[in-house]
C-alpha cells in the first residue's frame, strides 16, 4: 500500500505543477522529435532495434527502460527464417518457445515459468482456448517481449509478461515483395506486401499484405494450410491527425500435431522402440482444427500541441474454430506396451470481443526534473462459447496404427449447447517517467481494474485490483544503463473456493536489477538482469473435510521464481550476432499438499542459452551465410510414480542446430533456411501426469524474394 500511495503523490503533484512547468518547455518541433527519433532507431539492417513501446507504452529507448524488454525487428525475424511467432521467439533470453512441443494450433511459451499473454498492437488478442486463429508473422513489423508483471499499463496478465506483436503499417515510399517458399513436407507458399502513398500528398496511403499456404506437417494426416489478407490504410486527417485501419482476414486449416505421448516409447524405453514422432493418434477425416477470424484495428493518433497527445486504439475481432481430435487419455499403454486407449472430441467455439485503450501523452517540466505522462483507459468485452461433445473411446496400436477402424466419434448432432462467458473488464492507470538532472530515471505507474465475469448461466461476478511499478535508472557516461525496479500484475479467477467463496485475483510481485549497456559509437545492445518473483493466491486442494465443498481449491498456494538473464546484440559491418543466457528456478513454495512443496514449474528449463550469427563478407557482395546453435536444459515435474516405483520425473537437457545460407542481387533474393539441422529427435518436456511431448524434426525451407 505503501508503494501505491508514493505513486499516486508522484504522480498529482505532476499533473498540480504542470501549468507552471509548460512555460519552461522548450520549443521543440515535431519534425525534430521525429528526426531525433529515427537516429535512435538506426541499426545494422535493421536487426536492431533500440525502441519499443511495449514496456512503457510510449516509444521509449530501451537502454532508457528499466524492465527487460526484447525485440524481434521484421529483418530479425526473416534473418532467423521463422514462418511462425513460436519459430521467431526461440532465441530470446528466458523465454522457452514449444515448451509442449510442435503444435499447430497456436504459439506457446513460457517467459520465466509463466505462460505469458498475447498481445497485438498493445490490445489484448486472445481469449479463451482453442478459438483464435494463429497470427502469421508476415503480417508483422515487430515483435516485442515485456518479461515479468505487467498488470500496471495492460491489466490482467500473467507474471511471466507479455507479447506483444506489431502489425506493419502503410508507408508513403511505394515499395513492395513477392515472396514464394517450398519446403519438406509438401510445404508450397507464395506471399506479397505492398505499400505506398494513395494520392498526391501522400496524405493517404495504404498497404496489402496477403499469403496463401498449402503445406503438410511432421505429423502424419495434420495439414498446415492457410489464407491471410491483411488490408492497412493510413489516413492524414490534418498536420496533427493520423487515423490508421488493420484489417486481418484469415482461413486456416489444420489439425492436431500434439499428440501426447506415453512415457514408455519416449521418455523411458520400450520393447518395441521409440515411438515415431511422425505418428497420428486422430483418425484422417475426422480430425482437423480449422480457424477463421474477421478483424479490424483502429489507431487514431492526434497532437493537441508539441507537448501533448491523444491516442486511441480499438479492435473488434471475430473468430471461430471447428475443432476435432482424437487422443491417448490417460497417455498409458495397455498391457500389450503399444496400444493405447483414445478419447474422441468435437467442438465448436466463439469469441467475439470488442478492445480498447485510450491514452493522453504529454510532457512537462517541473524544475530539474523532465516529465513524460501517460494518462489511460481501457476496455475489453468479449464474449466466449464453446459447445463440445466427447465420444466412445477407441484402441489404437501406436507402432502398426490402422484408421479408420474407430466407432461412436461425435457428429455436430451431439454437440451440447453450453453457457457462454461474457467477461469485461475496465482499467484506468497513470504513468510518469522522469528525467533527473539529465542522468537520473524515475518510472512510477499506478493501476486501478474492474473485472467482471459473466456466465450465461449464472450471476456475474466482479473482482478488483491495484497495481503498482516503480523503477530507478542511473544513466552513466559511455552508455552503461544500471537499473532496479519493483512491479505488480493480477489475473481473474472464475468460480468458487471449497467455502463458496468467490475467488480473488491471482498476484503477482517482482524485483529486478540489471545493467543495459549500449557502448558509445557501436550499434551492440546488451542486457543482464536478475529477478524474483512471488506469485500468490494460487489454487490447491482443500484439507478440511468439514468445507462446504471438501472436493474444492483455497487460495493458499505460492510460487517462487528466482533468475539471471543475459542477451547481447552485436552488429559490425559484416558480421551479426544474437546471444542470450538464461537461468530459471521456479518452484511451489506454499501448498496445502505437503508432496507440492519445492515441486519446479513444469516445462521450465533450468538453464537456457543460444547463439546467432549472420556473416555478410564485404568481398562477396550479396552472399550470406547464418548458422545459430540453441541449448535447453533439464525440465522436470518433481516426484512421480512409474511402474509401481517412485521417481523424479525429469526431462534430458538438448542441443539443436539451424542454419541459413543465401544471395541477394539487386531486386532478388534466394535463401535456404534449415531448422534442427541435424534432424535430432528431441523431447521438449514430459508432465507428471504421464504425456510426453517432440519438438521440431529437421525442417527445409528454400526462399524466392522479388522486391520492387
């Protein structure tokens, strides 16, 4: 509480002195903030980039931000040759993209043990499961990764961070590519993005972005096909206006490549051999996970006067997803060590939601002390259903499948209407970032949220949080950036305890101190920083037999997680590099089960490292050639039980290997993109509930790019 109230003071008495503080501003133009904007952001063709807006939600340098924030710059992004979100972010410092293997269903991750939320364009993009299409990252400028809580500037969240993907925007300069891309696996797809100005004056100017795909997978029968159309249009409504319209429309059609293995046959040996990651457990025909989504992002952009601003983004998206699978449950095999026993599921499910964000920017000087304020509010609605049915189950021999033999699969005749949740939630927050004395950093924010939870067929409930940050920086001469910050985030919980009362939020805290290091007349940006987190009111079984509900959660759970990262990105003029370290330790700490305590955090590696680099040599003009190696270590789900015996479930560390070679000659460019070079088998992490999970076979990807 504390913490809440000296940011609420620093925050009035910023807004009380800024009448006086504007007459002392100086005069500066918004032509100049822009030139002055756009030197910052010059990088080594364009794999750097030095500002984001994720963590502050303002274009902040990030040697001038103190939380870790990492960007994927769209010349990043196709240098590492990644056809998908999870692809691009596996090199970042403590992040683990996969972490339950290849799926074509969505991008995972876990950013310091934590699944974290997906963002576009700084609103909040999905919701619910197993409803939204898969954001091809084509259509993206940018991807920026905000680690730790971040409930103060977006709301619910969780405490691992957030990613936030950035659309590309109309530019005035009329460019444009043709991209066409082959691939194993019957993998075929052409590509095209043009921009430019609309009119004279290029007051008006557009950009179209459209793919087709048609492509196998490494599972056997799970198609990869997909359509986007991705329509953008600019609008200089005046000098001090800017109004800007995303629209997204996309057709995917796949299935389930995740597959959930046994133990026995992957992890552990078996009789038979390891079970082959191109297996099927669905049956053709009958699976498939096809999405659709219709959308459309407005961001209106207006300059009161040089010092002040208001922003306003909001998006209205539609999706769908006509989702059947079938798959081992429990993932054990019979007596026989090769069948196992599937489950069948169809459903069919909605979300439509309405997102919003509306911002003043402005700033002030009071005193010694440079002022940069962020005003907000925001607003989501959304609107989730899911109608679902289940089937007989059905035997299938893992190591001689044979389809087609399954009987009682569920048809849209057995699909079971079922409420709906209608969810909101309002937040209103306030951020000051302070300059002191040209060498001081100040970054304090506060938050106040309403969440409301709505089920269609039972009364609304509403939950309240306060969330706070505070961050100091010391900016030292030669470009060293030494930081401490301290930040907060919640998450809704929907339903009940084992009391029949209504659950609070989930809790999140952070510290974090570290070093941002952008050494004077070098393009290198490096970051170390250590952290730990404490994430309360987490869910664990009731022991009092006399609650209401004895078969309930509490709210007594905790968990603790400690760690050390380390990214640099180095640029010279012929050769690139992007490294990163990372070491997490996440583990229960309170439980109301004794055997939880100091149980780690599953699917999180203990240690994590990897390392890029592309090499452009000055002599051979055009040529390049990129090579990047990617270590995981241990992941482990504490004490188990196989085959009558107690165990420590953990999953072996692993080493993958990609590369890239290519030529570029005047408007062309042909490249070849290999991942898991060496066609490793890998195993990406095993849960304790016995299911096992591969990662990505060896993936070939030749590239064709016209520019004009």
């Amino acid at each position: 509480m504390k913490i809440q109230k000296s940011l609420l003071a620093v925050s009035v008495l910023a807004a009380l002195t800024s009448t006086t503080a504007l007459a002392e501003e100086p005069q500066q133009t918004r032509k100049e903030k822009e030139e002055m904007m756009e030197t910052i952001e010059v990088s080594s063709r364009g794999l750097i980039s030095y500002v984001s807006a994720t963590g502050s939600k303002s274009d902040t340098p990030i040697i001038e931000t103190p939380l870790s924030v990492s960007v994927l710059t769209e010349a990043r992004i196709e240098d590492l040759g990644a056809v998908t979100v999870q692809d691009a972010i596996g090199y970042v410092a403590g992040l683990y993209n996969g972490p339950y293997g290849v799926d074509t269903r969505g991008d995972w991750a876990q950013i310091r043990g934590v699944s974290p939320v997906q963002y576009l364009d700084g609103l909040k993009s999905l919701f619910g499961n197993y409803n939204n299409v898969r954001v091809n990252p084509y259509s993206l400028g940018q991807i920026e990764i905000l680690k730790g809580p971040s409930s103060v500037l977006y709301g619910q969240g969780s405490t691992g961070g957030i990613i936030n993907l950035v659309s590309k925007r109309p530019q005035a300069e009329t460019q444009g590519e043709f991209w066409a891309q082959l691939g194993n696996y019957s993998r075929k797809q052409v590509a095209g993005d043009i921009t430019g100005a609309l009119n004279d004056d290029a007051s008006l100017t557009g950009r179209f972005i459209g793919l087709y795909r048609n492509s196998d997978t490494q599972t056997d029968f799970v198609p990869d096909n997909s359509l986007v159309l991705n329509p953008s249009l600019s609008w200089h409504a005046s000098e001090d206006t800017k109004i800007t319209l995303i629209g997204n429309i996309q057709r995917n059609e796949s299935g389930s490549s995740t597959q959930f293995f046994p133990w026995q046959g992957t992890l552990f040996p078996n009789e038979f051999g390891q079970i082959n990651s191109s297996t099927f457990v669905s049956e053709p025909g009958f699976d498939k996970y096809d999405t659709e989504q219709d959308a459309l992002t407005a961001i209106v952009e207006h300059d009161i006067n040089l010092n002040w601003s208001v922003r306003l983004s909001a998006r209205y998206n539609d999706s769908h997803a006509d989702y059947n699978t079938m798959y081992g449950w429990p993932p054990v095999f019979a007596d026989d060590n090769r069948t196992v026993n599937r489950v069948s599921y169809l459903s069919r499910a909605d979300a439509r939601t309405w997102t919003s964000d509306l911002q003043l920017h402005g700033s002030i000087i009071t005193g010694a002390i440079e002022h940069d304020l962020v005003f907000g509010l925001d607003f989501q609605d959304s609107n989730t259903d899911n109608d679902y049915a289940y089937g007989v189950m059905n035997p299938l021999d893992l190591y001689a499948p044979e389809y087609g033999q399954a009987t009682g699969l569920p048809t849209e005749s057995d699909v079971v209407d079922y409420a709906s949740l209608t969810s909101h939630q309002l937040g209103v927050y306030v951020q000051d970032n302070m300059r002191i004395d040209k060498k001081w950093l100040v970054s304090a924010a506060l938050r106040r949220d309403r969440a409301t939870n709505n089920p269609e067929d039972a009364s609304a409930t509403d939950q309240y949080a306060t969330t706070g940050r505070l961050g100091f920086m010391y900016l030292m001469d030669g470009g060293l950036s030494p930081y401490l910050s301290y930040s907060e985030s919640f998450s809704p919980l929907i339903g009940r305890d084992a009391y029949e009362t209504p659950y609070v939020p989930l809790e999140g805290k952070q510290w974090e101190a570290g070093i941002k290091y952008q050494p004077n007349g070098t393009e290198h940006l490096l970051t170390i920083a250590a952290y730990k987190i404490t994430e309360e009111n987490r869910t664990t079984p009731v022991t009092d037999a006399d609650a209401p509900n004895p078969d309930g959660q509490v709210q007594v759970g905790e968990v603790e997680i400690e760690g050390v990262e380390f990214e640099a990105q180095l640029a010279w003029d012929s050769l690139d590099v992007y490294a990163s370290y990372a070491y997490t330790d996440a583990a229960i700490s309170k439980s109301n089960l004794p055997s939880q305590i100091d149980k780690p955090l599953s699917a999180t590696p203990d240690h994590q490292a990897s390392v890029w680099g592309t090499y452009r040599p000055d002599n051979w003009n055009g040529f390049k050639v990129g090579a990047g190696v990617r270590y995981v270590g241990n992941t482990s789900d504490g004490n188990v039980t196989y085959n009558g015996n107690p165990i420590y479930l953990e999953t072996p560390s692993y080493t993958v290997f990609d590369a890239m070679i290519g030529y570029d000659w005047d408007s062309y460019s042909l490249s070849l993109d290999v991942d898991n070079l060496t066609d490793r088998t890998v195993i990406t992490s095993c849960g304790a509930r016995g299911d096992c999970f591969y990662g990505q076979q060896r993936t070939i990807m030749a590239n064709f790019r016209y520019n004009f």
